[in-house]
C-alpha cells in the first residue's frame, strides 16, 4: 500500500519507515523536518522514500498529503502522550487534526483510509471487566481521549485500529531494511491484554487490581523494531481483523 507516515523521525516512526519498506509499501514520510529525518536515517533508506514536511496540527495538510500522494493508509506515531495524569502534552491535538484530515481525505476519495494510530496498554480492558487498566493504574490518560473521539465517529467515515503497547525498548539503533522480517512475532488481542495471567491478588480491596496490573506491566514489554512490524504486515492486506478496535499485544516467545 501506500502509506502515509506522520511522525517518522520518532523512536517508532523511525522503525517503521523501515518495517513498511520490508513489507512492499511505499512510504510517505510527514516531517516537521525533512533535514532531521535525512539526518537519522541511512541514505540508502532515505533515498526510497517520499518525505513531505508539515504540522501534523494542521489537519489540511495532512489531508493534501494524503490525496496528493494517493495514499490508501496512515499511520500516525507523532506525539508523544505525557505520563503523569495531570500532565499535558501536543498529543490531543496532533490525534484531533490527524484525524480529521484522515476523515476529510476519506470523503474526498469516496472510501475511508485504513489508519493505525497509537496508545498504550491503560486503554485495553481489565480482562473480563470493562474497566480500563489506567482506572487501576492512572498514567499516560491522554490516549483515554483519543481513542473516544475515535469511538464518537459515524461510521464507515475511518477504517482505525489503535495499537496499545506497554513499554517499548529498541532493538538496535541502527535503521535498516532486511528483505524479511528478523524480528519475533507479537501476538494481539483485540480489547484486552493477551495472555493475561489472573491472580488472587485482584480481590484485595482497593489496591488489588492495580497490584496486578503493575506486576504484569513488564511482561508486556515489547521492541519498537516488533510494533514496527505488526502494522506494517497488517497493512499487507486491505481487510484486518483489527478494524475498529484497540489491539494488545505481547511478545509470543515470552
Ligand atoms: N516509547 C514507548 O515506550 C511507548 C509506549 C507506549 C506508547 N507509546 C506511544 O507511541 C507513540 C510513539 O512513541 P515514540 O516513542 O515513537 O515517540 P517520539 O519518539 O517522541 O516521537 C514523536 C514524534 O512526533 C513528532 N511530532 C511532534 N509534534 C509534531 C507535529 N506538530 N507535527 C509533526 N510531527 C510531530 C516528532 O517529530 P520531531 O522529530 O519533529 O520532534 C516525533 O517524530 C506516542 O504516542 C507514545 O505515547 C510509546
Ligand atoms: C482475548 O481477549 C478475550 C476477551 O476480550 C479473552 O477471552 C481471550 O482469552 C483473549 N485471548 C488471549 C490469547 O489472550
Ligand atoms: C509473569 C508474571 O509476572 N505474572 C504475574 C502477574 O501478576 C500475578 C499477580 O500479582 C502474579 O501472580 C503473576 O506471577
């Protein structure tokens, strides 16, 4: 496919570009800086890529990008959510205008754009609850909001699915393109945590489910290099199984 990709000088963005170009797409990069980008990836890689400088808070511009360059999927990783619950960051307003734009190019072509967007693991449900992990354990709660104004869209006007990863770690520093895939395969659920392990613990009082949360945080600690791959090898195919939902994921050799 065609991929626009906004944000693509951030930690994830960065893998991506290359895990997109693993997996046959073409990219289009959306940068606040084209130099940047240029700076921080090899020139074998830059030089296959399309690169269009914007303000990803400018929903017509990312909508230009997308009709311009005849994309027929997005992929937004710019923002970065802030920690704290009483934190604020550019998050809300880069997802609001991408998503606008997103939806406002979707019009325009008469057929609405298949877009992964980012969170974390505090959207996905307690399994078996339909209590997000961040009532339990209160950060990164900006992504509480984007993902409503996710669920709030008529439908038919976005073909979204929100990745929500715990902590991502890199592989390696160095950005390059393998002709295959050498990294190990997440698995997904849809809504919830895969492979959740349960415990007694969830039934003490008040602190119980957030204990249980925090104790399995690490295990759901993933590479950048692996998410990288998950989306790219989903946008392989126009119809996903993770249209309109939020998808967990850990990694399967764990
Ligand atoms: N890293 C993790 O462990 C982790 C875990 C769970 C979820 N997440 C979520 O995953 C997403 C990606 O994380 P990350 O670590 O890759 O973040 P990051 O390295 O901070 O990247 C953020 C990107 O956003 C771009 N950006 C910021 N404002 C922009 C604007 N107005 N217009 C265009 N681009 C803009 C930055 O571009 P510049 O280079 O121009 O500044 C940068 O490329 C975030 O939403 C984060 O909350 C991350
Ligand atoms: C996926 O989530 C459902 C509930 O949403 C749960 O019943 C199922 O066990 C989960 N699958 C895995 C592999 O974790
Ligand atoms: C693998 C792992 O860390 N599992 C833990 C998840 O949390 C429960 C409850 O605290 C523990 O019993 C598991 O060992």
């Amino acid at each position: 496919m065609k991929v626009l990709l906004v944000g693509a000088t951030g930690n994830l963005g960065l893998r991506l570009v290359a895990a997109l170009l693993t997996h046959g797409h073409s990219v289009i990069a959306f940068v606040r800086s084209s130099n940047k980008l240029e700076s921080l990836l090899p020139a074998s890689v830059y030089s296959q890529i399309t690169v269009i400088q914007g303000d990803a808070k400018d929903p017509a511009s990312i909508k230009r990008a997308i009709l311009d360059a005849n994309c027929d999927a997005v992929v937004n990783t710019a923002g970065l959510a802030a920690l704290p619950p009483w934190g604020k960051s550019d998050l809300p307003a880069i997802f609001r205008a991408v998503l606008d734009g997103v939806r406002q190019a979707g019009v325009d072509r008469k057929k609405p754009l298949r877009t992964w967007f980012l969170a974390g693991l505090g959207v996905l449900h307690y399994p078996g609850s339909e209590s997000m992990l961040s009532n339990h354990i209160p950060i990164y709660l900006e992504h509480r909001q984007n993902l409503r104004l996710l669920r709030s869209l008529p439908p038919d006007t976005v073909d979204w699915s929100m990745l929500c990863p715990g902590t991502m770690t890199p592989e390696s520093s160095d950005i390059n393109v393998p002709a295959k895939s050498q990294h190990g395969k997440l698995l997904g659920n849809a809504t919830t945590p895969p492979s959740w392990h349960d415990s007694w613990m969830k039934y003490i009082p008040l602190i119980g489910k957030s204990l249980v949360c925090a104790i399995n945080a690490s295990r759901y600690t993933t590479t950048l290099e692996q998410n990288a791959d998950f989306i790219a090898s989903d946008l392989e195919t126009y119809e996903s199984r993770w249209s309109g939902t939020t998808v967990g994921i850990i990694d399967g050799s764990k």
